[in-house]
C-alpha cells in the first residue's frame, strides 16, 4: 500500500475488516452484526466473503460441496484467482471511503491449503498481492465444537481436519484472537471492542 493511499485512508477513517476462523465459529453471523453496528455509526460499510460469488467462487463452492475432486494445490490456486477479483473490488470500496468486512481472505487458503500438505511459504508467496487489513479478528473454536456447529457438509468440516487447519492459523502473527464459544452477544462485544480501537 502506497503512503498516499494509506494516509487518505486515515483521513476517511475507513476500515478493511477480516474475520478468520474454523467452518463453525461464527464469522458470517459477526461480519454480518459488525457491519449493522458501523452502519449505525454513520460508515458505508461494504460486506463481502471468499469465496466470492463471480464465476470462479461459483466453482470453488462446487467443489468444496463434494461434486468433485481437485488437487489442493490447485484449490489454492483457484482460491487465490477468486482472490484476485476480490482484491479489485476491495480496494476499489476503500478508495470511495467505505469500510470493508470480509469474511476470510488469504489467511483461510494459507491455514487450509497448508493442512492438506501444501507449502506453506509458497501459499505466502502466492498472495503477497493480497491487500494488508487493518485488522483481522480470528474467532476461536475448538476444532470439535467447530464441526458440530456445521450443517453444510463441506468438504473441510471433519473434525480432525479442523484440528490441523487451527495448528495452521496459530502460526499467524498480528491477528486478534476472540473466544466465540462464548455466547454470541460477548463475542460481538468483544470484537467491536478490537474495532474501537481503530476508530
């Protein structure tokens, strides 16, 4: 990110949000009351999710609903193609001043695809285009509660997969972590309290 860029984001007082976690902790239910409570503040918040819904997030959301089978370095690459729009269209809210909440970005090809045994560095390698958020709140689940809480079957929503994808995640640096098997109000509590912070 350009210095330019960064201080007119300052000055907007915009926001690039990610919520990260395992299938089951909660984040489309808090990127979901995040972006009401900012609404109610008075920001233009933009909420979007990976897999997006163009063309390439339509066929990852096929494949991960078990039609078929790819190779996990190739699911990394598609993840990472869809990424790629998503990067336009992020950027492009940011620059008219909105707040952006996704839910996941490239922390969530990172921890999975390095779960199922692809290389880690090179997954980093891959997305060193991705935008930097300002905050990335990762909901902590434990992987078997995770797995519980699912209903659509994915393909990652094994428990012991979850387990391997939570290893993976714990090698983050800089992200927030936010207990969200508390009840549903505490965590949304907790998580506007890490947003304060940046307003």
């Amino acid at each position: 990110m350009s210095i330019i860029r960064l201080i007119i984001r300052r000055l907007l007082l915009n926001m690039f949000i990610v919520l990260e976690g395992l299938d089951g902790c909660g984040k489309s239910t808090h990127a979901g009351l995040l972006a009401e409570w900012l609404r109610e503040k008075g920001s233009d918040v933009l909420l979007t999710a990976e897999p997006t819904g163009g063309p390439i997030g339509l066929l990852i959301r096929e494949i991960l609903s078990g039609k078929f089978g790819v190779d996990p370095k190739t699911m990394a690459l598609l993840f990472t193609a869809d990424r790629v729009e998503h990067t336009l269209e992020i950027r492009a809210a940011l620059d008219l001043g909105r707040t952006v909440i996704s839910d996941r970005y490239y922390y969530s090809t990172v921890a999975y695809q390095s779960a199922q045994g692809v290389d880690r560095k090179w997954l980093m390698e891959l997305n060193k285009f991705a935008l930097t958020p300002d905050l990335v709140v990762f909901l902590d689940v434990d992987p078997a509660l995770g797995a519980a809480r699912t209903k659509t079957n994915e393909i990652f929503e094994r428990k012991e997969f979850l387990g391997k994808v939570n290893t993976e995640y714990s090698k983050f640096r800089r992200i927030q972590h936010v207990d969200s098997s508390k009840p549903k109000e505490t965590v949304q509590e907790d998580i506007r309290a890490l947003v304060s912070k940046l307003l």
